[in-house]
C-alpha cells in the first residue's frame, strides 16, 4: 500500500510538472507550439540615404524630408536576429552596412534659387557601419487570439540606440581623401578652439515604422523604415564657415596642405567667379545631420516542439 501511495504521488508531481511547463507555451500551427519568447533570425535588403548641409532640391536648405532626393539612395544590406515576445514585443540586434553621399552639383537645374549652395560645390560620400538594439511594439498582439485568427499583417514601430562608424571623404583629380584629417573647417586647430574634431565612431538613436507579414508559421517578410538621429552635423565633413586657408599650412606639410585648402572650398572651381574667404558661411550648424534606410527584410523563427495534434486553443 505505501508503495502503491509513492507511484502515485509521483505521477501527480509529473502531471504538474507537465502542465506548468505547457502553461509556458501557445500554439503555433496543428503540429507545434512555442515558447513565450521565440527566436527570428533574418537579414535585409534595401537603400540608405541621408540628410546633409549638402545636395538637396530647390530653394533654400530644408530640413528633414523637404529637402530629401531619390537621387542620392545607395544599396544597404543588413542581418538581424530578435528574441520575440508573445508576438507583440521584440528585443533586436541589427547590424547594417552602406553608403551616404550627396553633391552640391544635383541643384544644377535650380542653381538660380539655391542660395549659393550650388555655388558652393562641395561633395561628400561615407561608407556607414551601424549597429543597432532595438525594440520592436505590435499593437495588434497586445490581445490574444484563437488559433487561426492571429492577423497575418502586423505593423509595428521600432526604436532603440546604435553605434555607427562613418568616414567622409571626397574626391579631387580621381583620388578619394578622408576629410576628417583635413580638417576643412579648423577642428582641432589652435585657431579654432570651439571647432572639436569630430568622432568618426559615435552613437545615434534609430527610430522607425514597419509591417510584418507571415508567410507560414516560421516565415515573415517585412517592410521597414528606420532614420537614424544623429548628435554630429560632421556625417558630410560640412557645418560652420570657411576658415582662412593660411592655417593649413601652419599645421601641415605643404603638400597635406594643398589637397586641404582645395577640398574646403571646391567654389575656386566654378565658372562665375564665386569665391567665398574666410568667415563665409559653409554650412548651417543650427541641424545635425541624419541618415536612414528602408529595407525589405526575410525571418525565419525557429520551430517550437511538436505537441498533441487534439490541442487547438492558443493560450
């Protein structure tokens, strides 16, 4: 009798057991079901872009989209994986890689209203290496659902904290230079104390919008658009006044010294005689610049275990 008692204590302990580590789970499909956190691993396919002092469109500077162009989109590609919870929050890692560039030269056309911005004739372009961790917010889980009624589309809003690496450089007699050893705008020079010379490593903040489709019960595409608020007006090397070219030649070799004051001021290059001098406005330093992308993305989250096919109801 006391034995019979032990066998059914402990068939009692492990129905308990069980059922406390299903109550852990909801349902993916007929055959499976998940934890209530699952893993997406993923990648991206997309355009990049920014918003600089330089390019633009017609008129005077704007900020934000007034002054974006479809002209200046370079290919992005990134790789992702997120831990997800209940399907209506994620936690996620990304890590992005692309190009910005801009040209003073695409305001040909409108060179007559720009204000001196396409006299100006500066360029810039910048391999991006960003990484980000960011939460992802599906309002329309915040409830539950029946199997099979769980919507397949799901917007979604992002946001987090990412550290990126930028280096801006420019060309001049076919050969690229980076722009920040130059110090075009006096960073870091005696002459100009308030002028600090910028990291090319800095942090940003990733805010965006997306929509989440599920193929199947393990696959999901996604469109997604994310811009980056950055603490740096330096992504296209360009923000405050033209410096007098002398301090070039104060702190470098002559040769170091040419390339910089050519590169600061590419306006000795047009044709109408513009020639700004030092103290002459270069940029707008009341807006730092900016930089996003817009991606399609393929996930994959892995299967949950199989359970008992009588089961149905999602928890």
């Amino acid at each position: 009798m006391q034995k019979t008692t032990k066998w059914g204590l402990g068939i009692v302990c492990i129905f308990v057991n069980a059922n406390q580590a299903l109550s852990q789970y909801y349902f993916r499909d007929a055959k499976h079901y998940s934890n209530d956190v699952v893993i997406e691993a993923g990648a991206s396919v997309g355009v990049m872009n920014s918003f600089t002092d330089l390019g633009g469109r017609k008129g005077k500077g704007k900020g934000f989209l007034k002054d974006y162009t479809a002209k200046t989109s370079k290919p992005s590609i990134s790789i992702y994986a997120a831990a997800i919870y209940k399907e209506w929050l994620a936690i996620r890692l990304e890590a992005t890689l692309g190009t910005v560039h801009a040209y003073d030269s695409i305001l040909q056309d409108f060179s007559g209203s720009t204000k001196g911005r396409y006299e100006r004739n500066l360029s810039f372009k910048s391999n991006i290496r960003d990484l980000q961790l960011a939460f992802e917010l599906h309002p329309l889980f915040f409830k539950h659902y029946d199997e099979d009624k769980a919507p397949f589309l799901s917007p979604y809003i992002v946001g987090g904290i990412g550290v990126y690496n930028f280096n801006p450089q420019a060309k001049l007699n076919g050969r690229w230079y980076d722009l920040q050893p130059l110090r075009t705008e006096g960073q870091g020079l005696p002459e100009y104390p308030d002028r600090k010379l910028y990291s090319l490593t800095q942090f940003n903040v990733p805010l965006g919008i997306g929509l989440r489709y599920e193929i199947n019960t393990n696959l999901f595409v996604r469109a997604e658009l994310v811009h980056r608020i950055l603490f740096t007006d330096y992504l296209d090397d360009v923000s405050t006044t033209y410096v007098d070219p002398a301090v070039f030649y104060n702190h470098t070799s002559p040769s170091q010294a040419s390339i910089a004051e050519q590169l600061a001021n590419r306006s000795i290059n047009m044709s109408n005689g513009y020639k700004p001098r030092g103290g002459a406005q270069r940029g707008d330093p009341s807006d730092n610049d900016a930089f996003f992308t817009f991606q399609l993305k393929l996930g994959y989250t892995f299967p949950g275990q199989k359970r008992n096919s009588t089961i149905r109801k999602r928890f």
